[in-house]
C-alpha cells in the first residue's frame, strides 16, 4: 500500500463518500475508466481506497492536442495509487454523432465490465435525454445500479469537492461545455432552468424517479415472460403494456426491435397481417396460431 493511498483512506471526506458507493469486497479486481476528470478521478480514489485490486484504464481518443498530457495525469495519479495502468488508442474521425461515436468506440476497447464515474447528475441528464427521444419506461430509468456505475449515488459536487480536498490534478475537458452537444445542453440549460423554475433541486428529482421508474419497468418485465409471445392468440389478448414488452424480449435476443417493427409484430399476432419484416433479413409470420421467426 503506498503512502499516498493510507493518507487518503484516513481522509473524512473519503470514509464518507465510501459510504454511499456500490464497490465489491476489498481484494476484488477491478477495472475502472479514467479520462483524468474529476468523476473518473474520484472513482479511481475511491475505488482504491475501498481496497479492491484496480487498473486504471484511459483511452485517447486522438481528437485533442493535450492527450499525452492527460494519459501522463491518468498514470501519475494511478502509480500514487499503487493502481495498475494501461492505457487505449482509438481512432474518432471529427463529424456528426460524435459524442455517441466516441463512447461506442470506448467501450469497445475496454472490459465488459470496467467501472464508470457516472453520478446521479448525468442520471438526470440520461433521463431526460432519453424523455426527449421518446424513451418509454425503460429509457427513463436510465442507467442501473450496479457496480459497474460504483458512485451513481454521488453529486458532481462531491466528487469535484474530492478532488479540490485531496489536491489531486485533473483534465479538464473543453468539450464539456460545448453548445453542439445535447448533453451539455441540458446539464448548462435546462436543468438549471429546471431548478429555478421548480425552486428545487431537479437532479435529485429525477435520480429518485429514474429508481422509481426501473421499479415498475422491472415489475413488468417480470410479467412480460411469463407471455408465450409465440401463442398468436394469447399475446393477441395480453394487455397492450406486457404484449409490447414480450415481444420487445423476443426479439431483442435476435435483432433490437423499435417500435414500429413492435406494432408490427402485434399486427400479426392479432390477424391483420400474415406477416412482416423485422429487420437483419428476418420476419414473423403466423401460421396456425403461431408466431415464428423466418430467415429471408
């Protein structure tokens, strides 16, 4: 254990933050992804002083002059630590979608299950990001809870406030506070004007209904297998809520339906059509009261 990290598990804030976070039981490796950011930071203290064996895993994503600037803050604070470290290049060509572009790229360089520093603030933003979109049940959730989000219990604040307190030296990412990016949008926009029209704290608000919500959408689902989608007639039956759902289960195994290929399908099962596409050349056909799934 190096110095650095007995000085940080004795601070208060630390022992406090620790209390709210969803890290398994010390000695556990773990994997966690570090831009250099305050939240990545924070969860990169945090998830050391839980005593869990961590690598620090940072990608360049190649759009910034500064990136060997910030890998060397990444490993710096890793090696104080007495973190692993390892480090991914990628490739994002400047265009539309980047935002999305780069998170996918992201991910897939690193593990399954790498650990994220997102906060019940970006929940907010995902939920409304995701309302704005049309999301149903299942979107407005958002993101669970589970370790791989460790600090989704955590404010923005706290973990800047972690960082300010421990002295410890972040990147700070210019694209965070760029216009073009709906996200940031929402964060600098809306939600502020949220809270002042409100006159409370909004993203506290909707933290809490994103758990609500997953609440009931896992109830649903629950009730959504038990639905034999194949029986044309019974799912023809099934309230509209859980037939959508089954289907939506059904198929996701094979091709991630939307929801005009769900009504579809729903089409079929209630006799309307005798078939329809359903994407990645596949379709679902009905024959004698049953629904199946066809190679084109």
């Amino acid at each position: 254990m190096t110095a650095r990290l007995i000085q940080l598990e004795k601070h208060p804030l630390v022992i406090d933050l620790l209390t709210k976070c969803d890290f398994p039981l010390a000695g556990t490796k773990i994997s966690c992804a570090v831009s250099g950011g305050p939240d990545s930071m924070a969860l990169l203290v945090l998830a050391t002083a839980s005593g869990c064996e961590v690598t620090a895993i940072h990608v360049d994503h190649g759009l910034r002059t500064d990136s060997e600037n910030e890998f060397q803050i990444v490993e710096k604070l890793a090696t104080e630590l007495g973190a692993q470290f390892t480090s991914r290049t990628i490739k994002i060509e400047q265009g539309t979608n980047l935002e999305a572009r780069a998170r996918t790229a992201r991910y897939e360089v690193m593990p399954h299950d790498v650990m994220t520093g997102h906060t019940a603030d970006d929940q907010a933003e995902t939920v409304l990001i995701n309302l704005l979109r049309g999301a149903g049940l299942s979107g407005l959730s958002g993101m669970q809870r589970n370790q791989r989000h460790p600090i989704l219990a955590l404010r923005r604040a706290q973990t800047h406030q972690l960082c300010r307190e421990l002295k410890i030296e972040v990147v700070e990412d210019p694209t965070n506070t760029d216009p073009k990016f709906q996200r940031n949008r929402i964060r600098h926009e809306l939600i502020p004007l949220m809270d002042a029209i409100s006159q409370r704290d909004v993203a506290a608000i909707l933290d809490r209904q994103a758990d609500l919500f997953r609440e009931d959408s896992m109830l649903l689902d629950d009730l959504a297998k038990k639905i034999d989608v194949t029986d044309a007639k019974l799912l023809a039956a099934a309230p509209i809520a859980l037939a959508r759902r089954a289907i939506r289960q059904w198929l996701t195994e094979i091709y991630p339906p939307d929801a005009a290929t769900v009504e579809r399908v729903l089409d079929v099962a209630r006799g309307t059509t005798l078939a329809c596409e359903i994407g990645s050349n596949r379709e679902v056909r009905r024959s004698q009261q049953r629904l199946q799934i066809f190679t084109n």
